[in-house]
C-alpha cells in the first residue's frame, strides 16, 4: 500500500516549517488546485512533459503516450531494479510472468537491461517490429489525460488556466 497525496500532502504540510511542493498526477489545474487546497505551496511535475513538443521521449513511446488510459501503467522493478511506475508493454509483461526471474535489485538490473533497452530504442522505430511492442517509459497516471502533445509553455498557460477557473468556481461556492 501506499499513501496518496490526499493524505500524505496535508501531513508533510503540518509536520514542517518549510515551502511543501505536491507531486504526483498533478498534470492540470483541478489537479493543481487540489494540491495547493491540501496546503502545498507549490506542485513539481514529472510525467506531463514527456508528450511535450520538446521532450526527447522516443517518438514510440510518445505515441504509445498520447493512446494511453490511466489503466495503462503499472508499478515494475524491471528497469531500474527498484519499483518505478511506467506504461505497460510487452517489457512489463514478459518481465510479469510467472515463469520468469524475478528483476535483480539496483544496480544489477539496469546493468542487465540498459543495452537490451537501447536496442529496444534503435529497432522500436521499425513498424511491426517486435521492439516496437517492447518499448516503454517511466509515465505516472495522467498518462490518462496527456492525449495531446503540446508546447511546453502550452501545458503551463492551460494549467494555470484551468487553475484560476477552479479557484474561482470554489469562492462561487461560498457566496450566498
Ligand atoms: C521519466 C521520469 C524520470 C524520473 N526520474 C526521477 C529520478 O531519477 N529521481 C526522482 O527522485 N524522481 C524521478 N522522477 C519523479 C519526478 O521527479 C516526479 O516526482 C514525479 O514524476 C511526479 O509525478 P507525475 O509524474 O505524476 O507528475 C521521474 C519521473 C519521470 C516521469
């Protein structure tokens, strides 16, 4: 189990002295305004950049991206040894079988898997190939609603859009 930021932000908030930014499927505004109303002074996000215009994600992999749903992503040590939220592929499958070894812990299973994975990147661009069905990426949750690849300034405007429109829709709650 772990704890979700629902509970964990609101904790760190109070048990510290210190600016608390919240991390973690903060991706848009209601996200945004979520973490701040739990009392973060801030949020930090990772996974919406990946489908950015600037992002070196590869190009596989972004489109693999922009299809995929929440449900897509599981929780694996096959990269790094150490558990890493990614998007399923058949990477995370074979590695999920019930008949396979289990990962080794960091740094021997990066050491076994970095060059099988920048085989996997060279041949993945090869439609059909089976690289192309292995390849996949480090992605959280709102992997769900990054559907689009937009600019980076883009993705920042309509968080801070969407964050103003949330912000304003709560104070409309409080007038009589
Ligand atoms: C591709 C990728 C690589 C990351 N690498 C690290 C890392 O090396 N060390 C670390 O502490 N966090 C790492 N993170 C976590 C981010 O710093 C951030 O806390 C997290 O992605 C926030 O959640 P979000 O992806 O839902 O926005 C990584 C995230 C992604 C998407």
């Amino acid at each position: 189990g772990e704890i979700g930021s629902m509970v964990l932000i609101p904790e760190i908030v109070d048990a510290v002295n210190i600016p608390v930014l919240g991390a973690g499927g903060i991706g848009r505004g209601r996200q945004m305004a979520a973490a701040m109303a739990l009392g973060a002074q801030g949020v930090w996000c990772g996974s919406v950049w990946l489908t950015t215009e600037e992002a070196e994600t590869h190009p596989v992999v972004k489109e693999k991206f922009l299809a995929a749903t929440s449900a897509d992503t599981i929780r694996s040590r096959s990269l790094t040894g150490k558990h890493a939220r990614m998007l399923k592929s058949a990477w995370t499958e074979e590695w999920d079988r019930d008949d396979r070894p289990d990962p080794l812990g960091m740094p021997l299973q990066p050491i076994l898997t970095t060059e099988a994975q920048k085989r996997i990147a060279r041949a993945a661009h090869t439609k059909g190939s089976g690289a192309e069905k292995l390849a996949n990426y480090f992605v959280g949750q709102i992997v769900g609603t990054m559907n689009q690849s937009k600019t980076s300034g883009q993705v920042v405007i309509e968080m801070i859009e969407e964050f103003i429109e949330s912000v304003e829709s709560l104070a409309r709650q409080l007038e009589v």
